[in-house]
C-alpha cells in the first residue's frame, strides 16, 4: 500500500487585493523526499509557505500538511512541522544550551526526552564543547546547525527550510547538505527554497515558480532535458559588450551571462555559431571559442522564466 502524501497542494491561490501572488499551484510530496522550491524574487514562493506553514489562509484551492488541512486546522499543522529560516530565529544572548533547552520548551518537549534530544543536537551540530557558549559568538556554519537542530527538537515528520544556507561559505553548506540527507533517509520530509543552483540537484524534485504559477516540476536530472534547442557557450574579450551584440544576432533566441562566459539558445548550432560569430567580428570583439555544450539547470531555469514572462519587477 503506497504511504500518503506528506504534503499535497491542490490548485491553491492567493491574492492581496487586486494583486495574485499564486495562481492556481499544485503539487504533492512523498514521504521523506527532498523537495527544492525554486523561483525569482517575486515568484510567490514564501507566500506558498507561509500558506503552509499555516501563516496565511488562502484564497482559493487548499493544501493538506501531515494530513491536516492548512486552513482549517493550521495549529495542528504546525504541530507537527520544524521551520527554519535564513535569519535561524536563534536568541544571541542565550548560550547554545540555553536556546536549545527554550525551544524544547516551545515545542512541548520535556523530560528525559529533551535531554536526549538536547543531546542529539549538540552531538549533530558538533557543539558539545561549545554549549555555555553565546550564539552570537558562534561563526555563522555553528549557528546554522544550531538552528536546524532546534527546528527539528520535537522530530517533526516535515521540516520547512527557508533559504538556509543564505550567506554561508561553501564548506559549511556541503556540510548541510549531508545533514539534510540523514534526516531525509530518517523519514523526515523536507521542503527546501534555495538560490543555488549546485544545491538544486541535491534535491529529489524540483519545482519551479515564476509570477506566481508553477512552471515546472519534475527531476532534475528531467528538467535538463527541458531545454530542447541547441545552446552554445561563447567566450570573447568582453563579456558585456559581446551579450549585446549576441542578443540582437539572427538565429539567436536568447543568451545570458554565466561567468565570464555567454550562453546563447540558438535555433540551429551551426547557423547560431557562424550568426555569432559574424555579428562580435562586425562589433570589433575578439571571439573567443564558440562550442555546444549541454544545459546546466541553471540554463534551463533562465530559458522556463523567461518563457514565462520573465521575472516580474515592482
């Protein structure tokens, strides 16, 4: 017998006025899946969450959170849910057992179980030698842990990560990552919103949002093949000017700037290149090399948001 959704989002909608911030969204999560939630500012992602986290009741559709509807019984889903945010919702002048022993409190967990859970937090987080220590006094990787650690005291069957590695150098967010995947072999569901694309393909599935509409959802590895013409990495001496002259060349359907690099759609690699090239000589820009190269879900998420409007601006 297949388990039931850990989540299921049925073409949910809100506005504010006159202004939608989702339209018609719908999704489900598997028990225990990694679940990236992907989109430009403006996108209408933290309103989905807070939407199910039970922050905001929507105005149209509906969602079921460990079984419980979102609206309609949003303190019984947040019972049962860990949130944690970018901002990790730590107290700075509380020592690190101190901010683990008020959110034990918070969450209703005490006894012999909070001291165990306590435990596993400072053995996770690796700060047994650091627990009478203030957090803000810990480098920004401890206090992440930390923060994860308290939103999951209460072993919640759903963690909400809201851009969590925000700010974080590379190391401490790899070191994450490996946390996130034991709890998620553990049987914790974990919908994550990130801006890094290397962290996208961590997840199981990914879903991406653009003006407030679901634009795709599916594998990473299945996103890729989402982008089906042709696309052509081009290096010059300048990067800047040469995006110009490429966006305006014929063939050309869009081009972006990745790195020192461009990445232009084309409707045909041949005719694209010989296009290009032409156009940089015509401009007097030196041209670098000019080659096919497979899409990055970097690639394909640029050519999905524009596709579908772009991304909207205040």
């Amino acid at each position: 017998m297949t388990a039931p959704d850990a989540l299921k989002v049925e073409s949910l909608g809100k506005k504010f006025g006159d202004f939608t911030a989702v339209e018609d969204v719908s999704f489900a999560v598997r028990p225990g899946e990694v679940f990236g939630f992907l989109g430009p500012n403006g996108a209408g992602k933290t309103t989905t969450i807070k939407i199910l986290t039970g922050l905001l009741a929507p105005s149209s559709g509906g969602a079921t959170v460990a079984g419980y509807d979102v609206a309609q019984a949003p303190e019984e889903v947040r019972a049962r849910i860990g949130y944690m945010s970018q901002l990790f919702s730590l107290y700075p002048d509380l020592t690190v057992e101190e901010n683990i022993a008020f959110f034990g409190g918070l969450y209703g967990v005490t006894g012999k179980r909070r001291e165990a859970r306590r435990d596993w937090v400072l053995e996770m987080a690796r700060l047994e030698d650091r627990r009478k220590q203030l957090v803000r006094d810990l480098s920004l990787g401890w206090k992440q842990r930390l923060a994860l650690g308290c939103a999951v005291l209460h072993e919640p069957p759903i963690l909400f990560l809201d851009e969590p590695t925000s700010g974080v150098d590379p190391l401490s967010r790899r070191s994450f990552w490996d946390l996130i995947a034991e709890l998620a072999a553990g049987g914790t569901t974990i919908l994550v919103t990130t801006h890094y694309m290397e962290e996208a393909e961590y997840c199981d599935r990914l879903a991406l949002m653009n003006r407030g509409r679901l634009i795709a959802l599916d594998s990473p590895e299945e996103i890729r093949t989402m982008l089906d013409a042709p696309l052509l990495e081009v290096e010059s001496s300048s990067s800047i000017a040469a995006l110009e002259v490429i966006e305006e060349a014929e063939g050309v359907v869009r081009a972006s700037l990745f790195g020192r690099a461009i990445h232009a759609v084309v409707g045909s690699a041949g005719e694209g290149e010989r296009s290009i090239r032409a156009a940089l000589r015509k401009a007097g820009i030196d041209v670098g090399s000019i080659r096919p190269i497979d899409p990055s879900l970097e690639d394909v998420f640029v050519s999905l948001i524009e596709a579908s409007g772009g991304v909207a601006h205040d």
